[in-house]
C-alpha cells in the first residue's frame, strides 16, 4: 500500500479541500458544499488563518482528507489559550491512519504555537469523529443542542417594550463602520456567557462580504443605543442543494442592562417572522446544553431538539516544542 502525503492548502489547491470536507460531510445534517469564496472566508481571508496549520492528505495522488487549526487571536488575548482542530476524512479512507495522520499534525502545530489546549467538535451521531477524539485523550468539554421548528404556523408577534424600537437592516448593506457598532453590541451581550470571548470587527465583515444566503439584522434601539441583536438568515444555497426551504436564527443576545424585560422575545419573533415570509417552513438554532433559560425560550417557540453536537478539550504540555511535520 502507498504511504500517504501531507501538503499545505494553498489558493490554487481549495478546490480539493472544498471537494474532501463535501465528500466527508455528505451525511451530516445542515451541511453543504462551500462556494469558492466561502471556502477563501474560512481560509485564506480570516484574519487568524496560517497555512502551515492545514493538511490535505492524498494517497496515490487522490485527495483523502483535511485537517485545519486555527488559532483565534481574539482568544488567546482574552486568555482562553486554546485553538481549534477539525478533521475530515472521505469515509471510504476511514479507518486506515489518515484521520490519526491529521490529528497528530495538528496537535503538533498547536504544541508549536504554545497552545495550552485543543477543541473539536463532532455531532452526537459521528460515531467516527468521537472516537477518534478520545482515543487521543480528548474528553467532552460541553454539548451544543441544535432546535428545530418544522411546519409554518404563524409566529406570533411580540412589541418591544415601551421605548424600545426594532428595526431590520440586510447584513449585506451595513458599512464597516455599521458592523464594528454591531460587533461591540454582540461582545457586550454574549461577554458573560459560557466560553465567550471579544470578537473582531474583521471576521463579521469577511462573513458580510462572501456568504451567499440572504441575511437580516434585526435591531433593537433605545433612543440611539442598539440595545440587543437578532441575525436571521434564509438557508438559499442549502436550500438549492438539499431541495429543502430552512433558515436559521444565527445569533440572538441582548445587552446586560437591557434584559429581563422581554426584549429577546421580541427579536427572536421578530427574526422567526422574516425567515417565514421568505417562504421558509423550518426554522433552526444553536444554543448551549445547559443555557436553561435560552431553552425555555425557545421551547415556548415551538423549537424541539434535531440533534446535538459536543465539543471535546485535550490539555496540552506548554513546552514551545515544534513537533509539526510535513
């Protein structure tokens, strides 16, 4: 049997990454093959992208599968000190070392970068991705429950409350200038919640420039103080693939001075309202395992369980050893 061979992704060579991660999560819920410049926003445009954190793996000259790590500057400044590894093998390949390959390259780089610790994600049903987590000492960290709303039964509607106004801007036509206001307004709402940590204004610009599917801000204000957020958006280029009419509520956070008052139920509504006029007739989100009252929410909705993901930590030695190859 041939060996396998490690290469660095580069521009010319995203064709093969989007072709392997299309291959290797063909089965998974919600996923779909990433356009060009999707693939070159999670790469080569992130601020916190370095090519020598990447793999693509071929064996006999055929592209097997990909490793990635990221690094986010935005955490290790807020002393999260971890970085993040993702891993995708054709499944015809599974089982034959390229996944252990990746793996170990990746972990080598973070050890490299002086990183105290690792994450990755696989969905409850990945029985492959999970086990070749722990086989390598990773242990669960947390659990992310992906909501559904099937059907279009009407969502109510639900006011602001009194001083308080919404307002929906496309995400596509807001300024930079306009996406730095809403990014301190996401920091501030999400910067007491579990693991959070500041975001830049360039990473929401680079998404506002190269996503495909239609996208909503919905805004609450009081006076001239955007008070909370709600980003919605219509599942278009999923939606075209899978033959299905889906959308997600992406964010909703409210900032601490402003809650307990009703105004997250408002954006919520606000934003489930949107994605059924566009003539959706599913509805999905992400929210912590454990953010009860997040849940509650939700449920009273219409929102139930799909399915869920869980995020795995593996605790590194902090001796800056470069053991990266290839």
């Amino acid at each position: 049997m041939s060996d396998l061979e490690f290469r660095h992704l580069t521009e010319s060579s995203l064709e093969e990454m989007i072709e392997v991660l299309a291959k290797a999560r063909a089965d998974e819920p919600h996923e779909r093959r990433l356009t060009h410049d999707e693939a070159r926003s999670e790469t080569f445009l992130d601020p916190d992208f370095d090519p020598k954190g990447t793999w693509i793996a071929t064996l006999d000259g055929e592209v097997v599968g990909f490793g990635l790590v990221l690094v986010e500057g935005n955490r290790i400044k807020a002393g999260k000190d971890d970085g993040y590894i993702d891993i995708d093998v054709v499944p015809e390949h599974r089982g034959k070392g390229a996944e252990q390959a990746l793996l170990e390259r990746s972990l080598g780089y973070l050890r490299s970068r002086n990183v105290g610790k690792a994450l990755s994600r696989s969905l409850i049903t990945n029985n492959w991705g999970r086990s070749l987590l722990t086989s390598h000492s990773f242990e669960e960290a947390y659990r992310v429950y992906i909501l559904v709303r099937r059907g279009r039964a009407e969502v109510r509607e639900v006011l602001p409350p009194a001083g308080f106004e919404l307002e929906r801007r496309n995400l596509r036509d807001c300024s930079d200038v306009d996406i730095s206001k809403i990014v301190d307004v996401f920091n501030d709402s999400f910067r007491d919640h579990f693991n959070f940590a500041p975001e830049r204004p360039e990473r929401f610009i680079n998404a506002r420039d190269c996503r495909e599917d239609p996208a909503v801000l919905t805004l609450a204000s009081k006076g001239d103080e955007i008070a909370g957020l709600c980003l919605s958006d219509e599942s278009s280029t999923f939606n075209q693939e899978k033959g299905e009419q889906t959308g997600w509520v992406d964010i909703i956070g409210v900032r601490p001075q402003f809650r307990r008052v009703g105004l997250g139920e408002a954006l919520l509504s606000d934003g489930m309202r949107w994605i059924l006029d566009r003539g959706m007739d599913t509805i999905y989100l992400g929210v912590f395992a454990k953010n009860e009252k997040a849940l509650g929410l939700y449920r009273s909705f219409g929102f139930t369980n799909d399915t869920e993901s869980v995020w795995y930590r593996k605790n590194l030695p902090k001796d800056p050893v470069d053991t990266v190859t290839g």
